[in-house]
C-alpha cells in the first residue's frame, strides 16, 4: 500500500512539473491600424448618432489558429461624428470629448483587455474582458469572430458605469425628448 501511495505521489509530482514547464506557444498579433475600423453609436429618443474612433493599438493573441487573447488601447481624442457635418458636428465631437461625457484631456485613451475567451462556434467565441473608460474598470461580455486575419464584434457598454451621466434619465428626472440612453454601441472590424 505505502509503494502504491509513493508511486502516485512520484506520477503527479512528475505530471505537475511537465504542465508547468510545458508553456501555450501564443502568437501575438499585431492589429492593422490603419486597415481596422470601429464605429460607435449612441441613441437618445429622438434618434441616433454615430461616428468612428481610431484603434490605437491592438493585438489578438492565439494558440494555433485558436483566439486565447487579446489587447487594444484606444485613442479617446479621435471621436469623431460621421452623421453630422458643420456647426452641429463640430459641437457634438466637442460635448463627446468634454467633462459631461469622455473628459478626454484627462483621459486620452480606453483599454480592453480579454480576460477569458471561450470558442463557440466554428469561428466565434464568447469573450469577458476589463473594459477601461476614464480611468474606471468594469467587465463586458461580447461574441468575437475570426476569419482568417479578419475580425468582427459588437460591443454594448453601459455608459453610466464609467460616470457618464449626461442627458440620463437614470439620473436625471423631466429630460422627456432630451434623454440619451445609457447604452451605446461599438461595432469592430479588425484586419491583422
């Protein structure tokens, strides 16, 4: 009996120390800037707005032709509205990077950071990551696809969360038609 206990001590001393020494060969890669897009689009009830924000870097890390990972920082000072031209253009790209929404002179960049990534389907995976905005951290879940170097996603975020109140009507009583809802939308397309 004691043989026994010392032959299975010795096997999983030895299977612990070969799955600690044998390492996931993750290949980073490098996302192409100026080939990727991603366009946000924020709703209030009287219609919508939308617009791009350059991705200012990123890569997709994968094991084999599996996504394991993933980092992007994002350049806050880019907001840019697509749906508007002249004087209101130039008022709303100012409101989005004052104070009331990105405070984008105190907080020039975003961060996401995929924290678990799990395959499911043949090209798409569910992916938790740490999504950063004005210095402040909280969880999002989104689906991912790949196909062959190209990625797509779409992301919502809950803008309260990272202490943008402005025109809330979860803060806010009496905005009627001047409410902005809380939720926007990111929608990637990445090339790498």
């Amino acid at each position: 009996m004691k043989n026994t206990l010392k032959t299975l001590a010795l096997v999983a001393i030895a299977a612990l120390t070969t799955f600690s020494f044998t390492g996931i060969d993750v290949e980073k890669k490098a996302v192409k800037i100026s080939e990727s897009k991603l366009v946000w689009k924020g709703y209030k009830v009287t219609g919508s707005h939308e617009g791009t924000i350059d991705i200012k870097s990123g890569t997709l890390s994968f094991d084999g032709d599996k996504l394991v990972g993933g980092e992007f920082v994002i350049d806050m000072n880019t907001i840019n509205t697509t749906d508007l031209e002249g004087e209101y253009k130039t008022k709303l790209d100012g409101h989005l990077k004052a104070d009331d929404f990105f405070g984008v002179a105190n907080h020039p960049t975003a961060s996401l950071v995929f924290k678990n990534v799990k395959a499911s389907g043949k090209n798409a995976y569910d992916v938790t990551a740490d999504l950063t905005i004005k210095d402040m951290t909280h969880p999002i879940e989104f689906v991912i696809s790949i196909y062959g170097n190209k990625a797509t996603a779409s992301v919502k975020v809950d803008r309260t969360k990272y202490d943008i109140r402005y025109g809330s009507s979860s803060f806010f009583d009496g905005l009627k038609d001047k409410a902005i809802y809380d939720e926007f939308d990111l929608v990637v397309d990445l090339q790498f």
